[in-house]
C-alpha cells in the first residue's frame, strides 16, 4: 500500500469586477486585438475594495470544504501559495486560518510566484505521506491587481486576480499509476534569472513596489523549461503522453500554452485554458482552471492530470496527478 495525496474537493473565488481588454484603451496604447494576439488574454477580474489575497484564499477555500464535504475542523494544515500577501507578515495562510474558524493545526504561505501552486501541492503532498497532516487545503490566491505599474502597458493588461483551492487528503492506493492523487512531483529554480521577472519593492524600499518583467525573455524559458519538467514529473510517475487526460498549465499566455503542449505531444483538446477570462493570476492561475475545469465537466473522476507553471525567479515545475 502507498499512501497518496488525493484531491477531496476544489472551489474557487473571482472578484466581481471585470475589466475588458477595451477598457486599457482609454489610457494605454494599446488595443483589444494586440492583448488577444499576443495573450490570448480578454478580460480578467480585479479586487473590489472587500477583496484581499487572505478573504479571496478564504472563500475559495469554503468552496473546496464544501465541495469535500468536510469543514474547518477536518483539515489539519492550510498551504497557500502568494507573492502578494495582505502584509509582509503574518502569513496569508494564518490570516485564513483565522477566517476558516480554525484554531487547530498549521498555516504557511508558499512564495514561488507563478510557480507557487506547484510547489504548495509539493509541499502539501509532502506533509500528507510523511503522515504530518491527513488533509490539507492547498490555495492559491493573488491580488496582482496592486502591484501593477498601471503605466506599463507591457505588463498591467496581462495580469488579474483570483483565488482557487484544493482539499487534498491522504488515501491508501496500490501503488500503481491507477491510485487515485498525486503520482510525482519536480520543482526546480534558477535564481541567475531573478533580473527577468520581480518586483522593485519590498522590506529593503519601504514600498511594496511593482512589477517588472522582461516579458519575451520569460517567454523564451518557458516552453522548453515547462515541456522538459512536465516530462520528468510523467517519467517519475511512470506514465506517458498518451495516458494523459488533461494538462492543466499556468495560464499566462495562450502561445507558452500551446507550444508546450505541442512539445509535449498532447493535443489543445486536452488542456484546461482560462486564460481568456482570468488573465494571468500567478499562483491562483492553476486552482482556478481547476475548479473551472471541474464545473464544466472537463475533468472527471480518475482523468490523470499534468500540471506546470513558470514564474519569476525563474521558479518552475510540474505535478502529475489522478483526480
Ligand atoms: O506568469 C509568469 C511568467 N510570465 C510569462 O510567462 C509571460 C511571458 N511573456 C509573454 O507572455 C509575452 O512575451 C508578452 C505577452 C509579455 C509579450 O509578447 P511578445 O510577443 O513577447 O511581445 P514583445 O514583448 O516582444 O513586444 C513586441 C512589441 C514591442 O514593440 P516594439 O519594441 O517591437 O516596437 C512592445 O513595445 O509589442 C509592444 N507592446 C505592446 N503593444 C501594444 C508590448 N506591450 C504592448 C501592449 N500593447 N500592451
């Protein structure tokens, strides 16, 4: 027997405020079809004043508890991936700890920006076949919206904010590549990158700052890096192309997405793209597409899941997982 992280319930939350890739025309220059061209992005939500990273992680989070079944008082561990926390600390996490009820157990924040949700599965899935947590939500949640440069139009009309969740839970499998849960995991960094995609403030400016990306050079790390960690996380977990039922990327850009996916030899039919409607919502990026993905009846029990993303640090990786 091989104890495996299963995902026990998913749930997301989007700020009602919706922008149209129209609307940056008014002070940008910029257009509706340059944004589409080259993004594939068309609109994506930003935080209304009552939306912080912790109230957005929060009721994602009550919709994968609800979606589970369970509640606050089953979940032993809170892992939450951000690079925009509400404050520098405490922890996003524990903030919803505290908003969950929950006066038990463990709360951390993950930061590996875009990458962040993959590496909080990692490090859930860790926790849960170590046996230091049975059941842990894992979110990721971002309020991209303020550190936006809202005069840079190479980086404001790509961004937006969100929050996805999963409940995992440890599960006694076979040990075969038919368990349900995560099969196999690899993260991976490379900090002489770091100059491609940050933010110009933090603790040493006294400013939060803003983001700063050196895009089409991110570009060109992404296929290749994310094409070669999705394949050592299939090999790792002993499973091929074939096999697999949905990849389910970062949503960042809708080229990275396709040319991976072309790398990887795995058709656009079988990947989960919310791109168009969420814009690039670093860490929250993976949870939603999959909540949505869910919803809409694309991915279904047992349907065996590849997960990557790429972000600034360079931070990368993949999970391989059956739902
Ligand atoms: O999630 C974290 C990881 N981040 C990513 O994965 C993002 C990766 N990069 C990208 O998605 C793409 O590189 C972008 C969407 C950011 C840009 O697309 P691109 O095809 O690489 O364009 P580019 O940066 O090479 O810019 C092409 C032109 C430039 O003009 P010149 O220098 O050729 O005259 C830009 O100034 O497009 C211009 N441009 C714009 N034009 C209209 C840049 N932003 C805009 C804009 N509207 N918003």
């Amino acid at each position: 027997m091989t104890l495996r992280a299963v995902v026990r319930g998913v749930g997301h939350y989007l700020p009602s405020r919706v922008v149209e890739n129209a609307e940056f025309e008014a002070t940008l220059d910029t257009s509706d079809e340059w944004i589409r061209a080259r993004s594939g992005i068309e609109r994506r939500h930003f935080a209304t004043e009552d939306d912080t990273t912790s109230s957005m992680a929060t009721a994602a989070a009550q919709s994968a508890l609800e979606d589970a079944g369970l509640g606050p008082e089953d979940i032993d561990a809170i892992v939450l991936a951000t690079s925009t926390a509400d404050l520098t600390f405490p922890s996003a996490a524990t903030m919803v700890q505290d908003k969950l009820g929950m006066t038990h157990g463990f709360a951390f924040d993950v930061q590996a920006v875009c990458a962040g949700f993959v590496y909080a599965l990692a490090n859930a899935n860790a926790l849960i076949v170590s046996g230091q947590a049975k059941r842990v939500i894992v979110i990721g949640a971002e309020t991209f919206s303020k550190i936006m440069d809202w005069t840079d139009r190479r980086t404001c009309v790509l961004f937006g904010d969100g929050a996805g969740a999963l409940v995992l839970e440890g599960q006694e499998g076979a040990g075969t590549t038919d368990d349900r849960g995560i099969l196999a995991t690899d993260l991976n960094s490379d900090g002489r990158h770091r100059d491609l995609l940050y933010v110009d403030g933090g603790v040493s400016t006294g400013t939060s700052g803003y983001l700063r990306m050196q895009g089409n050079q991110v570009f060109r790390h992404a296929v290749e890096k994310l094409a070669a960690t999705a394949e050592t996380a299939m090999e790792r977990a002993g499973v091929t192309a074939d096999e697999v039922d949905w990849i389910v990327p970062h949503q960042a850009n809708i080229r990275i997405i396709q040319g991976t996916a072309k790398k990887m030899g795995i058709g656009m039919d079988k990947v989960v793209v919310t791109v168009q409607d969420h814009g690039n919502t670093s860490a929250a990026s993976i949870p939603l597409a999959m909540s949505v993905g869910r919803k809409n009846g694309q991915i279904k029990d047992g349907d065996l899941l590849v997960t990557e993303a790429i972000g600034g640090g360079l931070a990368w990786g993949s999970v391989v997982l059956r739902w």
